[in-house]
C-alpha cells in the first residue's frame, strides 16, 4: 500500500476523533463524568462521527510503538488538543517551526513503517 502525505494526514485525523470522540460504537471514549467533558455548544446538535476502529487503533499503536516520546507529544498536541500553532509551541515548550518539523518528520516515519509492514 503507497502511503502518500495526504492519506496519513487522513489517518491522523481518524486516530486524533478516535482518541477524542470514539469510535462510532456509541461509546465515547471520553465519559461524561470525566472531569474535561463538556456538552455540545448550545444551538448545535452534536453530530456522530465514525471513525474505521481497526485503522484507528492500527495507527496508536504505530505511535505509541514507533515514535519516540518527543513525536509521540508533538502529534497529541497538534492533532488532539489543537489550539494555534503558538499554543502548541508554548505547550510543548518550542518554536512553531519546531511544531512542523516534528509533525513532518513523524508523519515520515509513519508512512515508511507502512510502506515496510504492507
């Protein structure tokens, strides 16, 4: 399978609502009695998204296998939490620039474990 940068900027955004919304089972993966849970935005109606599970969790485990800790944060940061790339930076304690490069680099070396594993 060719990884391209496209497809894996796709998959991240897959594992990133996996992590935060689920999975489309009707459980979220968040629990309204945690305490960062809110309810929707008033006057919009929450919508259910789902996400491939099998692909979401094939690509945490990559992550959490096959980055190191400083990617591993870069990626959570920028794909999880969001925020402006500024909050991002302050977050992880970096240059914006810095916030890029690491994505970039993680999403490489991604798609090359992809492309070795078929």
């Amino acid at each position: 399978m060719k990884v391209t940068m496209e497809l894996m900027e796709q998959l991240l955004l897959e594992w990133a609502s996996w992590l935060t919304v689920g999975d489309g089972s009707g459980y979220a993966r968040l629990s309204v009695l945690h305490e960062d849970w809110s309810p929707p935005t008033p006057g919009q109606s929450p919508t259910l998204k789902s996400v491939r599970p099998d692909s979401a969790r094939r690509m945490h485990r990559l992550i959490e296998t096959q980055l190191s800790m400083r990617l591993r944060n870069t990626l959570v940061v920028s794909y999880v939490v969001g925020g402006s790339l500024s909050d991002q930076a302050n977050r992880l304690g970096c240059r914006p620039d810095t916030i890029r490069g690491r994505v970039t680099i993680a999403k490489r070396q991604l798609m090359q474990h992809l492309a070795d594993s078929g």
